[in-house]
C-alpha cells in the first residue's frame, strides 16, 4: 500500500509541492490535479482538505501522514504524532484591534477564528473575555463593532493594515507541521521512514 | 426532538454484532479461568476521588458525574484497574489474578460507552505477572481467530531515567512527557536548556524515533551500553519479546520512546495492533505504584481487551438454516417437540404460511394432523 499523504489546500498546498519538488519528488500530477480531491503519484496517494480535516483524516488513519499549519494543532488538538515543523507556512498568533482602540474597562471582547487559542491565551493571563467565533475575514470585526479585538494569525501584516488594525500583541509562532497516524507510523514504518526522513532533512 | 434520535456514539446493537460479542466475552471467561483468574466486578458507579485521587489522576472534565444527596461527586466507573485495585484491598490477598468484562464511560471517547474484558494479576514476581499477562493475550486472540497482529512493548523506566538528572520540577515535567508521548522533536528542545542538556535532549529526541523491530534493542544495546539500569530494562523486554515469538505471535515490535498515559504506569507497557487497520485491540502495563494509595508495596499488572474493535473483526458464526414449522393452536406441542429432529437448525413456529424467501425450509403440520 503507498503511503497516503493529507495536505491542506491552498495557500500550504502551494508551498508544501514547491518544498517537495525541491526534494526531488514528483509533483507534476499534484500541480495539474485540477479540482480533483485525490491524486495518486507513483509512490504516494495524496487527499487534499482543508486543515482541520486533514488532522480528522490523519486521527482516523485515513491518511498515514499529514502537512497542516501548527495553528491548526493547537486549536483543535487533534490525537497524532506531531512530529516535526516544515520549512514553510510561518505565521505568528496575535492580538490585534484598531488603529488607536482604547480598550473599554469592562469585559472586552474577541472575535477569533481559533476560540480554543483565544480561551488558553486570555486565560493564562487571568483576563476574561467573551469570544465571538468567526469563520473568516476577522479584521472586520473590529472594525464593524462586533468586538473590541481579535485574536488571528498574522503572516506579512498586509491584510491587518490595509484594514486598519494593528497588533497588540503577538503570543505564538508556528509553522506548517508534518503530523502522522499513531498506528500507521509504527505499523508501516517501512513504508513511511523514507519520506519523513527526506521532509526532515531536506530543510537542515 | 424526534423520539428516534440517539445521542452521537449512541448505538442500538442488533444481530450479527451482538453475537460475536457474546462470543467474545464467552470465550474471554473460558480462557482466563481455565488459567485460573477469578471473576471481579466492581459497581458502574462509584465516588469520582477513586479515579480523580492523584495516584490515579484521571480528569474529572472527561467522567460522567453528578452530585448525590450529601454534595459527593459520583461518576460512572470509568476505569476497571483503577476499581479493582480498591476492590482487591478487601479480597483474599492469597488469590492473585483477576479478571473483569463491562463497559467504562469516559466522555473523550467516542460513544462515551466502551466496552473491555481484562485482567489484572497482583503480588506476583514481576517477570512472571508479565508473561501471563502476554501470553494470556496470545492466547485469547488465537482462541478467537485473529491472527493478523502486532505486539508492542515499551517501558516507562527509559523515560525516567534519561530526565532524572534534569531534576525537572512536576509542571515541565509533564510537558516534556506530552512532548515525547507527541513524538514531536522541536519540543524537546523548546523545553530542555540545549547549552546545558545537549546530550539529554538528543537522546530524548532520539527516543521519539526509537519503534521498530527487535532490531531497535540491539541499537539501543549498544548505544547505551555504559549505563547499566538501561540496558536491563532492554534486556527484560528483551526477554518478552523472545517468549512472544517463539509462541508465534506474528509481529512483535517496540517503542522505547513510548511514555506512560495515565500516572500510575511504571514499568513494561504494552499495546495489540489489528493489521491492517491499526486499531488497538488490547492495552496495558505495569502499575505497581497503583497500590500505593493503599499503602501497599506489592507488584501490579494487567491489560484490557477493546471488545468493541475485536467486534469488528471477528468472523460471522456460521449461518444455521432457517426452518419454519406451520402448526395451529392444536398442533402446536407437536411443532415444539419435532424441534429436536433439527439440531442444526434455527427451528421457528407459526400459524400461518410465512412468505416465500423467509425461511430455507417451511413445514406444514396442520395438514398432518386434519388427515
């Protein structure tokens, strides 16, 4: 059986095939896969999916190994071995609200894609917020007068200034991760030893 | 709310499913007592401080609880090792082993009800209380027809031993376990000083890679072979994986890198595999320090089968002919007693002609009898 492989679609999908290519890997197919959600190279049999699902594909052992963004991990948690972090993807989790924003005195509150992130911050530092859970497109939040803040991940900052935010604080670093079935690497290791060896020692 | 919606993991078990659990459990039962373990049943509920007390550490947020009359936390048994251990402080100390068939609930897992059959074996030598342990394992699947599987072993004493001299206090601790349990290598290194503990820190790194085949024992033999208490919890597992091949079992590997789930693990851990799927069928270890909430110095072991996963893949029993015998009212007693000329049969009785396709074989005794 080849290894089957979980990738985040988008803008992580992109990165991982120009760092696989870059290992030798054949990436043709996966670059002209078109709309389709399974693709099989000579060695390997990729699914794409969006993060979060890439760790449920990956927890169930649908997937053998998976490429996700750290942010995802540590919202969601998911029951794998986390191994180790990819040469792309970095990203930093921030706190970020408007231009000039005076902090109200009572209860703020935060709009954020990653309530469990949001929850773990605000609560090591002994501050209770009230979260509003979004589905994308944070920065308006603020801005509109849903929350007094939002708790998302920051690449470049562009999309942050462009919106009038800025950050006010800045708490986690991550980058995009190599995860894998708590059965299958043991199970079959041989299949997959060589694979992880090369997506970990391609980046030293 | 539709009255015919269960809750998520909530299930209705019909047929061939339940079968094979009876004959799961049946089998369970003829195997262990024929190796002289005795039958133990603690109640399904008990007070949450028997699981959440810090020798045994459970989380309370993942029991199923409420409040009795008097403001007690009460849950429903979550863990058979953790009740039997204080169950066993008030049996005769003279029988050693043990063993158990019910469900646990735990709100983490999915379907909050899973259900086990176990044993536990205390105040034995501990080599000998492993050895049954596995071979009894052996021994049942074989019974049941599974025969595609892989053994692990691992132990805890690894672990401990490589950060004792990190003298770390409880809280990173903890992390750098979650960190090794997580296999994930950039932790380690997040979490040890890598100016003062380079050495430390690889090695522990090098454990998250430390599985495989026996192969992996003469590896590590070598590499740790000036430090003594290693290279005898190598030896021991060693020692287990040599019985379990020579009784044929037909994968054995190992994880040194493996870390203890629950606190009160110390020593040989040990998990089945199904292949393919990679589901685990049975999991246990050593817990000695278990019974040190009893203030009791004595050996501890065991393991719990996964009855719902073996439900899976165990084969359908045979499929028996159906035969139905038409009678009436004043018939009847003659249907009931032709049962016996069909002893591999399921033999049903009805009044009336049942449609065609239901049973392989229909026989009318009303017409019989009105000659």
């Amino acid at each position: 059986m080849k290894p089957v492989i979980a990738l985040t679609k988008g803008r992580l999908e992109k990165q991982f095939l120009s760092y696989f290519s870059s290992l030798q890997y054949d990436t043709e197919p996966l670059i002209k896969k078109g709309r389709k959600l399974r693709i099989e190279t000579d060695q390997f049999a990729f699914i794409f999916a969006k993060g979060p699902d890439v760790t449920t594909y990956v927890q169930y052992g649908i997937a053998d190994l998976g490429v996700v963004g750290g942010d995802i991990l540590a919202e969601f948690e998911p029951d794998v071995y986390d191994l180790f972090p990819l040469p792309f993807g970095k990203c930093r989790m921030a706190v970020a609200t408007e231009q000039g924003k005076i902090w109200p005195k009572h209860k703020k509150t935060i709009a954020s894609k990653y309530t469990s992130i949001t929850k773990d911050f605000f609560k090591n530092k002994g501050e209770s917020v009230e979260i509003i859970k979004l589905e994308g497109s944070v920065e308006l939040a603020p801005i509109l007068g849903l929350a007094d803040g939002i708790v998302d991940i920051v690449e470049t900052g562009t999309t942050l200034k462009e919106n009038g935010l800025v950050v006010s604080e800045e708490f986690l670093k991550f980058s995009a991760r190599l995860i894998a079935n708590r059965s299958a690497l043991k199970i079959k290791r041989n299949e997959l030893a060589a694979v992880i060896k090369r997506l970990q020692e391609g980046q030293i | 709310m539709n009255r015919l919606f269960l809750p998520a993991g909530s299930q209705d078990q019909v047929g061939d499913r339940l079968n094979n659990k009876a004959k799961l459990n049946e089998t369970f039962r003829r195997v262990v007592r024929g190796r002289d373990f005795q039958a133990i049943e603690t109640p399904v509920v008990e007070y949450a401080q028997t699981f959440t007390n810090p020798h045994v550490g459970m989380n309370l947020s993942k029991l199923l609880k409420w409040f009795d009359r008097d403001g007690e936390i009460e849950v429903l048994r979550s863990d058979w090792t953790t009740a039997i251990a204080r169950a066993l402080m008030n049996q005769n100390a003279a029988q050693l082993k043990w063993f158990y068939q019910g469900s646990v609930f735990r709100n983490d897992t999915s379907g909050i009800e899973s259900r086990q059959a176990g044993i536990e074996i205390i105040r034995t030598d501990p080599l000998l209380g492993e050895m049954e342990s596995l071979l009894t394992a052996v021994a049942y699947l074989k019974e049941i027809d599974v025969r595609n599987y892989i053994i692990e072993l691992g132990h805890t004493g690894l672990f401990d031993y490589l950060i004792k001299s990190l003298e770390l206090n409880q809280e990173t601790e903890e992390q750098l376990r979650l960190a090794l349990y997580d296999k994930k290598q950039d932790a380690i290194y997040q979490i040890i000083n890598k100016r003062e503990h380079n050495e430390i820190a690889q090695d522990l790194v090098e454990l998250t890679k430390a599985f495989g085949g026996k192969e992996v024992l003469v590896r590590y033999g070598l590499r740790w072979q000036d430090r003594p208490e290693l290279v005898a919890i190598l030896n021991q597992l060693q020692q287990l994986v040599a019985v379990l091949e020579q009784i044929g079992v037909p994968e054995v590997i190992v994880d040194l890198g493996r870390v203890k789930e629950l606190p009160y693990y110390s020593g040989t851990m040990f998990r089945g595999y199904l292949k393919p799927s990679g589901k685990t069928c049975f999991s246990g270890g050593r817990y000695d320090k278990l019974y040190a909430q009893f203030n009791e110095d004595i050996t501890a072991i065991g393991l719990a089968f996964d009855i719902d996963v073996l439900t899976e893949v165990l084969k359908p029993e045979p499929v028996k002919p159906r035969i139905c015998l038409v009678a009436c009212p004043q018939t009847h007693l003659k249907a009931e007693l032709m049962r016996k000329d069909f002893p591999n049969g399921q033999v049903d009785i009805r009044y009336q002609i049942p449609a065609t396709g239901l049973y392989d074989q229909v026989i009318q005794i009303a017409d019989e009898v009105k000659e």
